[in-house]
C-alpha cells in the first residue's frame, strides 16, 4: 500500500488540484464531486437507509429480483431527493439511518446466489464458483488483490485515486498491459473478505483518496465480494467501477445503485478486432447497451485506447457512437495515447503485425481531429 500526502500529488499533478475547479468538470462529474468533497452520501449509503420488508436470505432467487426491483424504485426516488437537498453524509444518516435488512442486503445475497451460478459477466459461464468450481475468469469465489494505494496517474479529477487491484480477469487481451496479475499470476495477490476490503477502503478514504477504484485485471468477477464490503465501510466515498463494460444485465443491476462515477474501457468498434484481440463475442453490442444503462445511473468517463492501425475500424465507429448516444455534456472521454505492444504481442509480434508498434503522431491526430468534429467533450480529459 502506497498513501501519497497531498503536497506531493499538488506538486506531481497541479491538473488534479485545479480539477474540481473547471466547469467542463463541475457538469459533466457534479454527483461524483458532491459526494467526494462530502458534500452528498455516497449511493452505497443512501441503498443502506432503504429497509427491505423481509428477510432476503429466506427467499427464493426470483422472489429476491422481485424485492429488489420494488427496492429500487425506492432508491430512485430517495437518490432524486438527495440530490436535490442540500443534506450532507451526516445529516442524511441522522434522517435516514442505516437499517436492517435493507436494500444493500438484498443485493448482496442476490450475488451470492448467483456466484452459484454464475453470470457476473456476459459470458455467463453457469458454473458454480461458490463449490470451488471456476469459470472463464479462472476464479472461484476467493478475491485477490494485487495492490491498493493512491494512484496518482488516473484522469485529473479522480486524483489522487484510491486504486484496489484485483487479480485476473474476463477478457484475454493480446497486449495487456497488466497481464502479470490478470492473465499469468492472477493468485499471486493477497486473499481478501469483504470485511478486510471495506479496512482497505476505508483507510484509502480516511488518507486522502478521492474516490474508491475498483479496476484490476478486471473487477467484475469478484462482484460478490466488492458488494458485501459496501456492508462493512463507515466512511463517505466515491465508488468508481474501472471495467472493460462486459456485465451481464443482471450485474448492471445490482451495481447502478452503489457506482458513483464509471470508468469505462470502449476498445472496439467492432466485434472482428474484440474477438481476434480479446477473444470477446458481441462484444459492441454488450459494451454499449451497459454504456446506456450507466449512464442514467451516474457520472462517465469513458477511456479509448488509440491502436495504431485501428483507426478505421476501432476509433472512429467507437467515438461516432458516444457522439450518438450519450450525452455529451455528461460524458467525458480519454482519448489514450498509452497503447505499446506489451504481453502476447511483445512475445510474437509478427503474429500480430497490425499493432506491434506504437501508434504514430498522425493516428493520435486524426482520433483527436475527429473527435472534435463529433463536439466530444475529451481535450481537458485526455492526457
């Protein structure tokens, strides 16, 4: 763990301190800087004031769906409340205090269920990870974490970042840049219960994290724990969902009650290079329905990672969709100049020959020029 004082990450990152600050900022993030600036409670905490009339480990999985929906519409109408009040974490809980069984219990027994068999992600393998069994993520129901500090090169306003590192992931992409714990040594972190999550969490909050980020690898398999933390942490924070996007439905629900700003991957723009480079069917179409649900449920910034050769293919039909489909003065987007041939590609790059080299100056430009065409809001982010 890695706690960084804030004269040093003001004098590493002087865009991160003037962050909160730019307008461009202020409206497209305003919920995610309410709550990080302890202003409004995080969502995880208003789900925890919301009772649930009965017992959720007593029903059945689809008596617990029905619950849960009937639950979210009190969320919905609680979070609009919240958000139009002037109440700080403090006093929403003294109106709203934490009760027993509440919405939170009932999404984390929904999860646990459906590690059982699972469908966390879309790839909906149907094993049960719960008995030891494992699945495409090659996990069963341990999570690991690889790392957890205070990230300091994330975008400006999520800086600095209290970034958990979980092992493995759901995707196999050729050039991962974290390959060591998503794809080779993926049990070599640390074994975590939702308890010593929440301790993690908590102390990245209390020393200076902006927000909780929850990326790894990938966060998605290890839903059940990351949900059942939410139970144990006592401090206002901003949860931010650091994802390739590849939820099931089912797992979008569970998670736009608790997600404060998303953080996603958009690589592809179409299913050909998704499969070819990450061995993910449908991919587009899974990508951006979950891109809609989020959207309506939180703050965005949307990360792009620019490959050369794949500007035609990939960057172009991908912003041309946000231009689309979102709404561009609630998302923002990281266009990524980050790409380097790294895992699979390094070991054989003539396999690979489309990106087996950094992508040039004029492919960066082009991404850029056409983005500004679109009225992408991505200039103050992009770096």
């Amino acid at each position: 763990m890695q706690f960084v004082p804030k004269f040093i990450w003001v004098a590493m990152r002087p865009d991160a301190a003037a962050a909160p600050g730019n307008p461009t900022f202020r409206k497209a993030l305003s919920w995610y800087f309410e709550v990080m600036e302890d202003a409004k409670p995080a969502k995880f905490i208003i789900a925890k004031s919301i009772r649930s009339p009965e017992d959720p480990k007593k029903l059945d999985i689809d008596s617990l769906w029905n619950l849960h929906r009937e639950l979210a519409k009190e969320f919905e109408s609680l979070w609009h409340e919240v958000r139009r009040s002037d109440a700080t974490p403090s006093q929403f809980t003294k109106t709203y205090p934490e009760v027993h069984p509440n919405f939170l219990d009932v999404k984390i027994e929904i999860a646990k269920r459906m590690l059982q068999k699972c469908n966390f992600c879309e790839r909906k393998c149907g094993v049960n990870r719960a008995n030891g069994e494992k699945g495409y993520c090659r996990l069963d129901s341990t999570t690991y974490v690889h790392s957890w500090f205070h990230h300091l090169g994330e975008e400006a306003p999520l800086v600095p970042s209290g970034t958990i590192f979980y092992g493995s992931c759901n995707f196999r992409c050729v050039f991962c840049q974290n390959w060591d714990i998503s794809q080779e040594n993926y049990t070599a972190g640390i074994e975590v219960t939702p308890k010593s999550l929440a301790i993690m969490q908590r102390e990245l909050r209390i020393r200076g994290a902006r927000n909780i980020n929850h990326v790894g690898g990938e966060p998605t398999p290890n839903l059940h724990t990351i949900i059942e933390s939410l139970k144990y942490l006592d401090v206002n924070v901003p949860q931010l969902w650091n994802s390739n996007f590849y939820m099931s439905e089912e797992a979008m629900e569970i998670l736009v009650h608790v997600i404060d700003i998303w953080l996603p991957d958009f690589k592809y723009g179409n299913d050909s290079c998704a499969m070819r480079l990450s061995a993910v069917p449908r991919y587009f179409e899974i990508v951006t329905r979950n891109l809609k649900i989020a959207i309506t449920h939180g703050d965005m910034i949307i990360r792009h990672l620019v490959m050369p050769n794949h500007i035609e293919c990939c960057t172009k039909p991908v912003l041309k969709w946000i231009a689309d489909n979102l709404p561009k003065d609630r998302v923002l987007v990281n266009i990524m100049d980050q790409y380097r041939p790294e895992y699979l590609v390094a070991r054989n790059p003539s396999k690979f020959r489309d990106i087996a080299r950094r992508p040039r100056y004029s492919e960066l430009e082009e991404a850029y020029s056409y983005a500004k065409s679109l009225g992408i809001a991505f200039e103050d982010i992009s770096r």
